[in-house]
C-alpha cells in the first residue's frame, strides 16, 4: 500500500473525514423529511373506557383535569387559534361522555359545552352539545336543572328547533329542586307562546297560578305579578280572537 | 440503630435529595398554580388536583431513586459489612434503615401536605385520609425498593424493578377489571396470557385505590376504599419486610 495512503487511512483525521461525510448525509436526510409533519388533529377519537382507567393509573381526579385542560385548550396552536366549526363535534362528545365517567361532580364539562363550544358558526353542530347537556343533567334534574335550562336555551336561540326546546323545557318544568327559580316551570308556556300556541302558553301559566293560590307553591310577589300580567295580556288577546279560554 | 437512622438521614442531605425534591416540588406548584389558573372555573380546585397529582409522583421517584442509590453505595463501599460487623442483628440493620427512609420520606412529604393545604381547595376530611394514605403507599414502596436493592446487585436494576413494581401496582385495578378469572382449563389456555396476568396481580398491592385527589376536592365518597387501603398496608408492608429479613440472612460477605 501506497505509505500516504496508510499514513491517512491511520490518522485520527479519517474519523473528521467520515463525519463530515455523514453530516453531509445527515443534511441529505433531513431536507428529505421535511415535509413529513405528525399527523395533528384538534379533537383525536375518544379512547375507549378500558384505556382511560389504564391512564389514570389509579387517580380518576388527576387524570380528568388534565384531559379538561386539554379540551379546553384544543384549537390552541402555534400562535393561531381554529375556528370551531372546524372541530369534530361527534368526536367531542365522546370525550365530554369520557370525562363524565371520570369525574361527574364537576361543572367544568357542561360550562365548557354551554359557554364555549356551544358558540360553533356550524349550527347544526349543536345538536350534539344539547344531546350532552340533556344526558348530564337527566342523571339528577334537581341538581343539574341549569345545564338542562342550557340545552333548552341552545335549542332555542342558537339551533332555532322550537320543537326541541320545547321538550327540554318540559323536562325541566318537572324538577323539585328548591334552589329553582319559578321560570324553570314557566318556560314551556313562553315557548308555547313562540310556537303560535298562545292558548296552551295560557293554560300552563293559569295552572301555575292556581297551584300557587291553593298553597302547593310559593312565589314572590313580583313574579306572581308577572303571571298575571300574562294571563290578563293573553285573556285580552284571546277574547279579541273571539275564543273562548275556558276551551284551552 | 438509632446511628443507621441519623446516618440515613446526614446522607439525604449530603446527597441533596432534600433540596432537590423540594425544587422538584417549587416547580410543580408554579405550574399547578399556572395550570389551575388557566382553567374555565374551579380554578383553585384544578390547582390542588395538579399539586395533589404531581406530589405523589415526585416523592414516589425521589425515594426509589434514594432508597436504590443509597443502598448500592453502601453495597459497593462495604458500609453494610462495616455495619454487620458491629453487635447488630441483620434484622435490625434491614430495619434501620427502613425506618431513615421512612423519615427521609416524612421530611419531604409533610412539606408538600401544607402546600396543598395552604393554597388549594379542600375538604379537611378528605386532604387527611388523602395524606394518610400517601404515607402508607410510600412506606410500601420504600419497603419494596429496599427489597429490590437487596436482592438485585445493580442500582440500576433495582431502580427500574422499583418503577415497574409501582406503575403495575397503580394498573392494577384495569387488570382485575378487564381480566376475569377462567372458568375451566380450556378458558384457561384460550387466553393464557391475561390468566397469567390475573394470577400475577396476586403479588401486587392495590396502590391504584391509594391517594385519590377525589378525597380532596370532594372528601370521602366510598368507605369500603379505606378499609381496603388499611388491611393492604397491614399485609403488604410485613410481607416485603419478611422477604427483606429473608434475603439478607442468607446474604454470604
């Protein structure tokens, strides 16, 4: 062999050698992967049940924070934010389903679908935010009432299905809870009045008068004030139509 | 052995263990407090949920990392020799230091318990038995990484025997949920690997019904829980003390 040639293949300057030439196709390689980014979704598939108990290793509590965290903050990236008619809302309540299996006690679940991903710009998405709010608070109407007053509030204001929210409106007006105020049983007359069905909206109030009058309710008095305002206006009202409110 | 105890406890200083779980535990505070800020509501509960969380997982690995360094070092500069040649049962050599670790493991954790008791929200009741039951899960893990160390002669191995012992045992309700016992030798063979399974979470402790932040947000919700947690410790800890007691007698230095 060529005694130069030994004398390099033998330095310590081969090894400087043969890291540039791997640096080199270090830098082959990564103007090759570029472009292959990880794959990001905003709302991934929920995981199954068996999977999340695996997860929390024991501490349901822990795990249901960080995972609220983690909903609430979706949508969060690089300096940007996404829209939510871009979120799949199907996807997203599987993961509201999840959670409540982890912790049902806590509010944070039903004010984020109530306060936050009920404001979508794709409407129809919130039939799904209804379907969570009437599943969580059906568990215990008496305690849950005002996530069930929310689903019925969505209905009507942001879905427009009067129809919807008339029956969310007449789940609630059954509930017993003592912290209730009296409109959670007045709510379907209101909507009554909104679908044309004036008569009915009369006759629920005038029940609800009648109850409070023979003693089995308590109300303040504005608020009787009010229901006799209301019935006084629609009696007027119906008169004038030349119906009879006793046919109600 | 009231000279193994002080020496244990001179070591964690020199080795800083104390001053480096405390940054661990500065640091998970200014980020639980972070975190909990940032949620929607029950910002203060988020707050002690994270601290709760992240407390238990911070001492848990600070003392396998302790209990398995320790022991290897003595291992390796002969102190266990020097010790056995002084009027010291072997008992009492295993013992001592459990018991130093054990106070090692005080020292830490009762700083963390009036964090979480100054800054968050909680019900007392409920923070107590959580505190409790911390105590008894380290005190097991502590016994069990004094196990591993002496009977596996790599820290290393020791330390990673530590983790898998403590994530299997935090499993271990997903295990006996998902797996159901065969009903006959067919059954049996048919799934061979989740009836071993089953009949391998015989040898773990229920650490996953241990140290609920439940208990602190909401207090106690399942009385059955804590009697459990009570008769496992009463089982465990001896039973890993015995087997301690066991390897080190028939120790040939």
């Amino acid at each position: 062999m060529n005694p130069k040639i030994f004398y390099y293949l033998n330095s310590h300057r081969i090894y400087f050698w043969l890291f540039l030439s791997f640096f080199l196709m270090q830098i082959f390689l990564w103007k090759i992967t570029e472009n292959i980014h990880p794959k990001f979704d905003l709302i991934p598939p929920a995981p199954n049940k068996y999977m999340v108990s695996a997860l929390s290793f024991g501490d349901n509590e822990f795990l249901f924070r960080i995972l609220s965290a983690r909903l609430q903050n979706s949508g969060d990236v690089f300096a940007g934010f996404v829209a939510l008619k871009n979120y799949n809302y199907s996807y997203l309540y599987d993961w509201m389903k999840i959670l409540d299996n982890l912790n049902s006690q806590s509010r944070l679940i039903p004010s984020l679908a109530s306060y936050y991903y009920s404001q979508t710009q794709n409407i129809s998405d919130n039939k799904y935010i209804i379907k969570y709010l009437d599943e969580y608070a059906s568990k215990d109407i008496d305690k849950h009432w005002w996530w069930l007053f929310q689903a019925t509030y969505i209905a009507k204001i942001n879905l427009k299905d009067l129809k919807l929210a008339l029956q969310l409106a007449e789940k609630l007006a059954i509930n017993e809870a003592k912290d209730a105020p009296l409109w959670t049983k007045q709510l379907p007359a209101f909507i009554r009045e909104d679908m044309g069905e004036g008569c009915v909206a009369f006759k629920i109030i005038k029940n609800l008068i009648d109850e409070i009058e023979s003693g089995k309710r308590i109300a303040k008095p504005e608020e009787m004030n009010f229901m006799r305002y209301f019935i006084n206006s629609r009696l007027t009202n119906l008169k004038n139509q030349k119906f009879n409110p006793k046919e109600c | 052995m009231n000279s193994i105890v002080k020496y244990i406890l001179k070591n964690a200083l020199r080795d800083k263990i104390y001053l480096g779980i405390f940054l661990a535990l500065i640091v998970s505070l200014g980020l639980s407090v972070f975190l909990g800020s940032a949620s929607l509501i029950e910002e203060q509960i988020t707050t002690s949920v994270y601290l709760a969380g992240s407390y238990r997982i911070i001492i848990a690995i600070g003392m396998i990392l302790f209990v398995c360094l320790s022991i290897g070092k003595a291992f390796e500069n002969k102190e266990i020799e020097f010790i056995l040649s002084k009027s010291i049962s072997r008992e009492g050599v295993v013992f001592s230091y459990l018991i130093g670790f054990f106070i090692v493991s005080l020292l830490i954790s009762i700083p963390s318990f009036l964090i979480i008791a100054i800054i968050g929200k909680i019900k007392y009741s409920g923070f107590f038995l959580w505190a409790i039951s911390i105590i008894l899960e380290n005190l097991i893990l502590i016994s069990f990484t004094l196990l591993a160390s002496l009977i596996l002669k790599n820290s290393f191995s020791a330390i990673f025997a530590s983790f898998a012992f403590y994530l299997i045992s935090r499993l271990m309700g997903i295990f006996v949920l998902a797996i159901d016992i065969p009903k006959n030798f067919i059954d049996a063979k048919n799934n061979i690997l989740a009836t071993l399974l089953k009949f391998l979470s015989v040898a773990f402790p229920r650490l996953d019904l241990y140290a609920q932040t439940s208990w602190i947000v909401y207090g106690i919700e399942k009385i059955n829980n804590i009697e459990i947690i009570f008769w496992q410790f009463v089982i465990y800890l001896p039973l890993l003390i015995f087997m301690s007691f066991h390897d080190f007698k028939k120790k040939q230095f």
